[in-house]
C-alpha cells in the first residue's frame, strides 16, 4: 500500500512539473490489460507517454533503470491501443520522469526508449 501512495505523490508531481513546461495533460493512469501508462499529456504536435519513476533518494541506481526492456514494450502496447482509440497520428515519445523526494529533484528523460 505504501508504494502505489509514493507512486501517486510521484505522479502528482510529475504532472505538476509537466504543466509548468507547457504540456497539457490527457490522461493520467491509462490502463488495457496488464499495460499502463502513468501519465498521457501533449507538448505541440507531440504526445508523450510518460513513465514515473518515484524514489526517496538516488544513492543506488538511477530510477529509470527500472524501466526495463518488459515494461518499455507493454507501455509500447498500451500506446499503441491509446492511438488507436484516440485516432491520432502526430509525433510519440516514451519519456521517463524520475522523482526524488527527499531532495525534490526531477529528471525528464525525453524520449528514453522506441
């Protein structure tokens, strides 16, 4: 129960952090089976599909490193049914948004997988 709270204050201040760069924000919490995506939000005439990657410090490994190879595919997957429901057709990044909270440091990784 403590992680999945993490998790959403991580997202929280994704999103937050997101607006204040100028994305508009279109769905947070995109499920279809077994695949999510935590955060959907424009930029232009691009929609990035944003992993959030919650830790209290970086003492260890980055936060992205958990963002494997399994998981970049079934946000791939996900993404690909969000397009398709949606019919859009523009520009796509898979980014990373690592949160650290004891520092309240913020790292975007644009476009950190295809």
């Amino acid at each position: 129960m403590r992680d999945k709270l993490v998790g959403r204050y991580g997202e929280k201040i994704a999103a937050d952090f997101l607006r204040k760069k100028g994305y508009e924000i279109l769905e947070s919490g995109f499920h279809f089976r077994g695949g999510e995506i935590d955060i959907i939000a424009r930029k232009g005439d691009t929609v990035a599909f944003v992993e959030v990657k919650t830790r209290r410090n970086q003492s260890y490994l980055p936060a992205s490193t958990a963002v494997g190879r399994e998981k970049q595919r079934k946000i791939m997957l996900t993404a690909e049914v969000w397009i398709s429901r949606n019919q859009y057709s523009g520009q796509v990044s898979f980014d990373i948004i690592e949160v650290y909270t004891d520092d309240k440091t913020i790292r975007h990784i644009k476009n950190a997988f295809v």
